[in-house]
C-alpha cells in the first residue's frame, strides 16, 4: 500500500520534476514493498524488446531499424479526416458505445473481404474481431497454455510471442528455419520424441510468410506436410499471417488456413500492416470450441475492440480503395527493402549474410560468431541508429550474432545511413577481433613473439 508520503499530490501542489523523475525509478525499498504480491508466473515474464527499443528510438536523431512500422505517412490525412468526419455525423452514439465482444458483423465483412484475397473464406461466425494480431496471441496461449505445456515454434520466431508464450510458461521448443522457412523435417523429429516422451504439443505457432524476423517464406510442400503433420499427430497449428498481402517478387503462397479448412489451423490476422497498428484490429478464425473459450478470454480481457475504430475499417472498406492503397506500400516496401540489400552490400563485412525477402517488412542478417548483436546495439545507439538483436527471437539465449532489421519505417536516405552507420560498429568489432586474434610476429632478432592463438573467422554463406 502507498505510504502516506507518497500519496498523489492534490491540484497546484505539483511535485517538482527530479523527484518525479526518482519516483520514476524503482527503489530496494518499492520492491521490497511489493514482492509479495507478485504471482508466480510474474518470474517468467519477459520483457518484450521491441517494446523496450522504442522507447530509446523515439528520439529524433536515432534511425530506427528496429520496430516492425509500416510507414502511416503513406496513408491520405484526407481520407482519414474525411472518414472520421463521417462516422462522427452519422454514427457519433455508436462509435462511441460499447460493441460485442467478437466484433461488428460489418467489420467481419471486411475481413472476409481481406482473407479472400488470399483465397480463404472462412465461416463469419468462427471469427472474432481482437484487438490486433498481438491480443489474439495471447487469447490462443490464454485459452490453450498449462504451465509447462510445450509449444513449438520457428527459430527464429516473432519477438512479439516470446513474452505472450513466456508470461503463460510455455515449454517453448524452436524449430530451425532455413530459405524455405520452418525445417518441417525437423518438426516431425521434434513431434515423434514428444510423442515417445507422452508429451503433446498444444500447438505449433508458425509465420508462414516473410516472417518477422527472419523475413523468410515457406514453401509450398512445407506447407503440405506442415498440414498433414498437424493432421496425423491431431495439433492445432497457429497461422499468424500479418503480411500475407504484402507480395514484392514471386508467386503468392496458399495460406495454411486455405490448405487445412480450418479443422487444425488457427489462423490469426491483422489491420496493422495493411491500413494502419494504430487502429488495433486484428481477428482470429478458429474451430468453434476453441473459438468458444477464445471469446470467454476476451470477454474477460478488454470486453470489446475498439468500436470506433471497427467503424473506421468499415467506412474505409467502404470506399473501395484499400487493395490499391496495398498496391502503393508494395512498391514503396519494394524499393525500400532493395534500397536495404543494396547498402548491406556496401556497408556489412563479407563474413555476414542475410535474408532475401519476397515481401513483409525485415531483413535478418547474421553476423560473424565472435560479435554479440546484444552489446553491438549499445554501440550501435551512440551512433543513433537501433535494430533488434537476434537473441529476442529465440527462448533460449541462441540468436546471439544476428540482428533484424526493418526497411518500411524509414527513407531511402535513412536506410542506407543506418546501414552504414551499423556497418561501421560491426567493421569495428571485426577489426579488433583481427587485432587482438593476431598471429605471433617475427621479432628483430628474427624470434617469433609469442601471440594469441588465431581462431579462424567462419566464413558465411551470403544469400543470393
Ligand atoms: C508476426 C506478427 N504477429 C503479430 C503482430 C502484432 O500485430 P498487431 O499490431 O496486429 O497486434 C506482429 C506485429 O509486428 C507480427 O509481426
């Protein structure tokens, strides 16, 4: 409980601005104070460092390839005034009402609407309107999740579903990616020995498509036997498809949602890359009893989706433009990845190597083992530019050399920067590796000095 002196201030009696900052800070004495009161499952919760980065890369000067933005500058501010201008003429009473808890039927509408670009037309009644893809995460896990229970996912996997699996202690089992997405070979080991173990899967958590982080793309046949391993083994799969429609080369993948019918695959969506994360609407489609308890959850989590915004996507939908409004970030996305691969060429040592997205938002390079991409952001910050390093998409402290990095958030002019501003710290790192791994020199009198030992730098694959 707040001791007396420390009860909020009354009106003009305002604290002076350091010692809010101290109060800001927490003290031995504040957790002290409330340590008892933690659950348990507080103990495994993580931060997520997405969330942490950007906080620090707020700051004007800092170019930030970190965060996963798509670019809202694109979207018109007339529509958006025109639109909002409109639901406060006609809808004021119910945009600004409470809505169902699994969402308007007319933004279900516009969903379908959505998922039929990708081919799927799932039913409307096994959809629920969420608070962007992130909550229907966490309803999944919430809905699903036993401490302990395994859950498998890529390695690397969103960043943003390692604290959800975290906070509910998950027993999370990452699965190696390649070019070609998850390793399903693998997977079937991994599915065999728990099965041999008693053990059953709750479900495989998977982003088909170029995925964040990795920006890699499954292929066709994975995603065949992907479906028929959930099948066999009876596992629901988790599709989380935020960039589905964001296609720059190649041909378009049939989601898993698509392939399987919607008996195993949970398939989760999202507003946030395609018109704006601002708005927070995501969905989720899934088997009616577990659609069931997935509603029980957001009932008792936030009661509804914002209203106001579900009228925003309809009046928007409405309109008719949102598939070309995607075609314009497509291009832009396009040249700004290309513009990120080109100075990557530039900037990065031969000894790392990168992804090669055909769309979505990040590039994931790998750096030479001896550089922990960790201790390389806080030189890279004093440089002012941010990526998210690797070690936030793994569970399991693996991810250390490699870092991700985002190229729909900034200029061409920021990109190529950044890259270069990031390529120095690594030229550093890599410099000074070579110096301090020298070998023993000749002295004058002709005497080898004695010198560390060389341990070779392993040279890296570079993706085509
Ligand atoms: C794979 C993935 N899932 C979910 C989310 C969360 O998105 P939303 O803004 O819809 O909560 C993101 C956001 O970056 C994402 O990349």
């Amino acid at each position: 409980m707040p001791e007396p002196s420390d009860r909020p201030r009354s009106g003009g009696d305002r604290e002076p601005t350091a010692l809010r900052r101290r109060r800001a800070h927490t003290t031995s004495r504040d957790l002290e104070r409330y340590a008892g009161l933690f659950a348990k499952r507080t103990q495994v919760m993580r931060s997520s460092a997405m969330r942490d980065l950007m906080a620090i890369t707020a700051r004007p000067e800092v170019i930030s390839l970190a965060g996963g933005l798509p670019d809202t500058s694109t979207f018109p501010p007339e529509t958006f005034a025109a639109q909002m201008t409109r639901i406060a003429h006609e809808s004021s009473a119910e945009a600004l009402q409470y809505g169902p808890t699994e969402g308007f039927v007319e933004t279900k509408e516009c969903i379908a609407e959505v998922m039929a670009a990708e081919g799927m037309r799932p039913d409307l009644d096994d959809l629920i309107v969420t608070t962007g893809g992130q909550q229907a995460i966490d309803l999944i896990a919430k809905t699903l999740l036993d401490p302990g229970d395994p859950v498998i996912c890529e390695a690397p996997t969103y960043p943003g579903a390692v604290p959800t699996f975290c906070s509910y202690e998950a027993d999370v089992i990452q699965v190696t990616t390649d070019d070609d997405g998850m390793r399903v070979d693998e997977l079937e080991s991994v599915l065999d020995d728990l099965k041999a173990a008693g053990r059953r899967p709750k479900f495989i958590y998977s982003v088909p498509s170029f995925q964040n982080p990795a920006g890699v793309t499954l292929s066709a046949e994975r995603r065949e036997r992907l479906v028929g391993l959930a099948r066999e083994h009876e596992i629901l799969v988790v599709e989380d498809n935020p960039y589905g429609l964001l296609r720059y080369d190649g041909e378009p993948q049939r989601p898993l949602y698509a392939l399987d019918g919607g008996d195993y695959v949970i398939y989760v969506g999202t507003f946030s890359k395609i018109l704006s994360p601002g708005i927070r609407v995501g969905w989720v489609v899934a088997p009616p009893p577990v659609l069931e308890k997935i509603g029980l959850g957001k009932q008792a989590s936030d009661l509804c989706t914002s209203t106001l915004t579900q009228y925003f996507v309809r009046e928007y939908f409405a309109e008719g433009s949102w598939r070309s409004y995607i075609d314009s970030l497509i291009e832009i996305y396009r040249f700004r990845r290309d513009t990120m691969l080109d100075a990557l060429t530039s900037h990065f040592p031969s000894q790392a190597e990168w992804t090669t997205p055909e769309g979505g938002l990040f590039v994931w390079a790998t750096l030479p083992e001896f550089i922990d991409t960790t201790d390389l952001l806080a030189k890279a910050l004093r440089e002012n530019v941010a990526f998210v390093p690797g070690r936030a998409a793994y569970v399991d402290g693996r991810g250390a050399s490699s870092m991700r990095l985002n190229f729909s958030g900034s200029n061409e002019d920021e990109i190529r920067e950044g890259i270069r501003r990031i390529g120095d710290v690594v030229g550093e790192q890599v410099a000074l590796y070579e110096t301090i791994t020298q070998p023993a020199t000749a002295g004058s009198d002709g005497v080898e000095e004695p010198g560390a030992e060389v341990l070779p730098i392993r040279p890296r694959r570079r993706d085509p």
